[in-house]
C-alpha cells in the first residue's frame, strides 16, 4: 500500500516535470532577446540559443531535461550562469524558513479559535470571530503587508513610538551594519514579524474557518452526546472523544494549506523584498529566464506532493476506520 | 420574484452578502457614468495630482476619494476597475465549474482510460499551487485580461471536476437511476436527467467561493504586474500603483483595497450560506438550492 503509494507520488511528479516543460518552452518569446546586447546580430543570437541548447528540437530538449532533472541538474541559470539548483538552493532556506514558522504559528492560532467558535457556536463570541476570521480570509496578502508596513514603519513613527517598535519593513537583515552573536539573531527575527504576521494570520483566519466548521460537525455526533449523558467532563469529552476525530481533519488541513502558503509567501517575499524562492521565481519569470522558472515550479510542486503523500501515509494511523477505505 | 424576496428576507446569512455584492456591483456600473471626460486620461498632474479624498481641484469638482499621481479621480478608477475585477472573478469561475462540471461527469460516465486521463491530468494541475500556475502561464504568454480569464478557467476547473465525479458515482447506486437504466433510458439521457441534477450541489458551492478565490487570484497577478495591464484599472494594479505611495498618499492604495476586501468577503460569505444550507438534509436541500439559483 505504502509502495503504490509513493509510485503514484512519483507518477505525479514526473507529470508535474513534463506539464512545466510543455507550458514554459511552449510559451511564444524568445528568452534570447532579452539576454543579448541591443546590436548583437542575429548570428550572434544563433549562437547563443545554440549554447542554451534552445535550437535542438523540443523532444530531445525534454527528453534532455527529463534526464537532467533525474539526476538531480536542474542546468543552468540564462541570467546568471549558475546552476539552478545553487540559486534555488540559496533562496530555499529562507522561504523554508518563512514558511514554517508561519504555518506553525497559523496552527497554533487557528486550531484552538476554530474550537473555540465551535463550543460557542452562535453565540457573541462565535460571530464575532466569524466576522473577524473571514474578514481576514478575505483580505489579499500583499494588501495586508503594505498596509502593516505603512503602519509599524511610518505610522509608529507619527504616533512617537520608541524607535524599537518601529519595524524595519525591508530585506531580512539591516544593511551596511555587521551584527554579531545574539544582536544578529534579533535583527533578522525583527525583519521577520510582519511577514509572519501576515502570513500566519492569513493562514490562521482560513484553518479556523475549516475548524469550526468540521468541529461543529463532530460535536453534533451521537457519540459526543454519549459521552456527557455519561458524566464525563466537558474537558474529558473534549480530550477523549472530539480531538480523536478532529486529528485527522487537521492533517488533511496541513497537507491543503501547503499550496496557499507558498503562494502568499510569493506576495509577501515580493512585497518585503526577501530574497526567497518566491521572488527567486518571479525575477526569472520577468527574465524569461526559463530553467530557474521550471525548477522553482518543479520545487513547488515536489511539496505539495510530499506534503499530500505524508498525510495520506499519516492518516491511516490517526483513523484506522481509514484503513480499510 | 416575490417567492425569492421572500426567502432572501426569512435568511439574513443569505440576504446581507448578497446585498453588499449588488451593491458593489450597482456602483461599479452606475458611478464611471456620472463622471466627466475619460477616467484613463491624464489630465493636468501637477494641479491634480493625489489630492486627499473629499477635496475640491481648481475646477470645483469634488473627488470623494483623492487622485492617484496622475490626477486621475481615484472612485471613478476604483468602479471601472471593479467591473473588469468582478466579471473576471464570475466569469473565471463559473465558466471553469461548468468545464470541471462537465469533465467530471463525463470521467464518472464514461470510465476507463478517459477517467484515468482526465483525473490524472486534474491531479497533476493540482499539485502545482494554483498562483505559481497562473504566474508561469500568464507571464510567459502575452499577460492580459484574456489571458487571465483562460488561465484562470484552466487552473481550476479540477477541485469541481473532482467533486461531480464522486458524487456521480454515488449517485449511480442509487435506485432512481438504476430504474431509469432498467427503464431504457438512454445511457447520457440518464445523466443529464438524473445522475447530474442530483450531483451539482457541492459544485454549486465550490463556485460561489472560487467566485472570491478568481477575484483575489486576479488582483495578485495584477499586482505583480502580471495580469490587467495599465491603464486599464483593476484593483489589484490600483494598489500596485499605490504601493510606493503607501506612507506619503495612503488613500491610493487603501480604497481599492478595501473595496476588494468587500467584494471578496460578500463572496465567501455567499458561498459559506451556501455551504451551510447543503450540508444538512442533502437531498431536499440541494433541490431547493437548484431551485432557488
């Protein structure tokens, strides 16, 4: 089970491989237009799709890629003539890192209001989170980060805010100043609290909406009834009987809110100018600097797919209703 | 008419979303029409040029909400950018429930490799996330609103086509259709009639919350100066133009916002009512959705 499992993973992937390859080299343009000089001739444009293997037909290039990407060659950057898999690797870390303590901090927040809005459901407390949650689930990232930005920079500024409380709005460390040890630490973790902020509450406001809504579903379960005709608390009820069933949903959550996290963190990497993958892509975009496109799409792709994969495999073990299914 | 208005009227979770997105949509139409001259052209910049909202310029006409940094009138933008944002959300999303619609009952119908070909390639459109998609898509095509409406459709038409397909399965055990087949109705006659009336109703809410999704999709990839192509306003390159602005002429990129945070909430909030009215008693439920729609 596991095996056909991780071969169908593996399918999808090589899937996933060919689609990019077909929607980025089908694409109309000439990605050597834009890396020549303005007087070049067109020998010398000859000349140089022959270098980037551009003049070779589109089964051997993809059969070529195809090969490549296997071995684990990503080729090489047009722009910058460094290996994919160097530029991907420098700008990962960070949108990894942005990722994860953003998606920790949007379970920590959105699983227990989405509980809490269900054990009140219609209730004050219920519908004013509901306005406030879907408000928020509403709101695009990249207006939230310009508008965070206008308020801890410039805004603290007017208020007379001490200059801690000022958040620096750009980059991932302060420039022209070499910090070292601890100091360091808190600078790059003071260039991170907007962009996490937005991210996880982005993320936070969208779980809770899923929580309450498949924790109402188990509260209305006869079994929950059961449990407190039998005189179990309600934090026992909770323990025991609600959480086991809501478990599963929440990794079935994580495994969902991968593709919207990596895609608000294009926004906001965009807006707070982080060197990460997200921005990473969209310079190569605009460069039509096509292996860097197709690698960062392949990158994207390979987590959502694990991250589908791990929750297929996980979920099994937290329902083994599931098992037979 | 009467019996709509009389229901809209028993559900306010219904009644107020519904409201605010016509109200929205009656601006959007109606204010660009009172407005004098061209809303795209640009005028004198330095006597007009972000004027704070509720002011007067030389020539006496009132700007409810400011100029941009072209003196051009910011509500008057903000309304025709609201017709191109929302008929590219509803039209995205519909016509792309309708392909997943059709792609998804006929997988289910038909069976066999076609099945496996069309959930395949669904999957495989799945796995990229969708923005990442729509940027490779609509930036190395020519990026434009045709351009953002065909990708838009193409990127999603999967979550629906998945949904119809098992609930067409299901469905196909239940006696109704399988005394229709008994009968001799035809094999698609029966689809039509039976298997897919009685399967729409989870694709009818996946539409009215990728009503929402298209339009917040949209106004990103017109952020990022990939999708509604200046002049022509949308909302998302509005706060685009405003972004440099933020500190000095906030107005220019906080009205659009906000006007995009409505509209999208009033969509969610459609689709949540929707949602909360199938998941009950599902069969009389959904035929009274089919009905009401």
């Amino acid at each position: 089970m596991l095996v056909r499992r991780i071969a169908v993973a593996l399918v999808l992937l090589w899937l996933v491989v060919t689609l990019t390859f077909g929607l980025v080299r089908l694409a109309p343009g000439d990605p050597t237009a834009l890396l020549i000089a303005p007087d070049a001739t067109a020998a010398d444009a000859a000349r140089l799709r022959g270098e980037l293997g551009l003049n070779r037909s589109m089964p051997v290039q993809y059969a070529q890629w195809l090969g490549a990407v296997l071995r684990g060659d990503l080729g090489m950057s047009f722009t910058s003539a460094r290996p994919v898999t160097t530029v991907l690797g420098e700008a990962a870390p960070i949108s990894l890192a942005l990722g994860a303590a953003s998606l920790t901090l949007t379970f920590l927040i959105g699983v227990p209001v989405g509980m809490l809005q269900a054990a009140r459901r219609g209730r004050l407390t219920d519908r004013v989170l509901t306005v406030l949650t879907t408000a928020v689930y509403a709101a695009p990232t990249f207006w939230l980060a310009l508008a965070l930005v206008a308020l801890f920079t410039y805004g603290a500024a007017t208020l007379g805010l001490p200059a801690e409380w000022r958040l620096p709005a750009f980059g991932i460390r302060t420039p022209g100043v070499t910090l070292t040890g601890w100091a360091a630490v808190v600078d790059v973790i003071r260039h991170a609290i907007l962009p996490v902020a937005i991210l996880a509450s982005v993320g936070a406001a969208g779980i809770a909406r899923y929580t309450r809504s498949s924790v109402a579903d188990v509260l209305q379960l006869d079994f929950v009834r059961t449990a407190h005709a039998k005189g179990l608390t309600g934090r026992q009820v909770y323990q025991r009987h609600v959480l086991a069933n809501v478990l599963p949903i929440l990794v079935v959550l994580f495994a969902l809110s991968l593709p919207g996290l990596l895609a608000g963190s294009i926004f906001v990497e965009s807006v707070f100018a982080w060197p990460g993958l997200g921005r990473a892509m969209l310079n190569a975009i605009l460069a039509r600097d096509y292996p860097v496109v197709m690698g960062a799409t392949v990158f994207y792709a390979a987590a959502v797919i694990a991250a589908n994969l791990a929750a297929e495999i996980a979920l099994p073990l937290l329902d083994p209703r599931r098992e037979r299914a | 008419m009467r019996r709509l208005w009389f229901a809209l009227r028993r559900d306010r979770a219904l009644a107020w979303p519904l409201a605010l997105l016509a109200l929205v949509a009656l601006a959007c139409v109606v204010v660009p029409f009172f407005s004098r001259g061209d809303p795209l052209a640009i005028g004198d910049v330095l006597s007009l040029r972000l004027l704070p909202p509720f002011s007067r310029d030389a020539e006496g006409s009132l700007h409810l909400l400011g100029t941009d940094r072209f003196g051009r009138d910011l509500l008057v933008r903000m309304m025709l950018a609201g017709r191109i944002s929302l008929a590219v959300g509803i039209v995205g999303s519909v016509v792309a429930a309708a392909v997943g619609t059709l792609l998804g009952a006929v997988a289910a119908w038909r069976g066999g490799w076609l099945d496996r070909a069309i959930m395949g390639f669904g999957d495989t459109l799945l796995s990229v996330p969708r923005l990442v998609l729509l940027l490779v898509c609509a930036a190395l095509w020519q990026p434009g609103l045709l351009t953002v409406v065909i990708v838009l459709i193409a990127t999603g038409w999967m979550g629906v086509a998945r949904m119809i397909r098992a609930e067409i399965l299901g469905v196909s055990a239940q006696p109704y259709v399988q005394a229709a087949q008994a009968l001799g109705m035809r094999r698609w006659r029966v689809l039509w009639r039976h298997a897919l009336p009685n399967a729409l109703g989870p694709a009818i809410v996946a539409t009215t919350l990728g009503v929402g999704n298209a339009i917040l999709l949209e106004s990103g990839l017109s952020f990022l100066g990939m999708g509604i192509q200046p002049p022509r306003p949308s909302w998302g390159n509005m706060i685009a133009g405003g972004r440099d602005l933020i500190v000095t002429a906030p107005w220019v990129a906080v009205a659009p916002g906000l006007a995009l945070i409505a509209t999208v909430l009033a969509a969610t909030l459609i689709g949540d009512a929707a949602r909360d009215r199938l998941a009950g008693e599902r069969g009389a439920q959904r035929r009274d959705l089919a009905d009401r729609v």
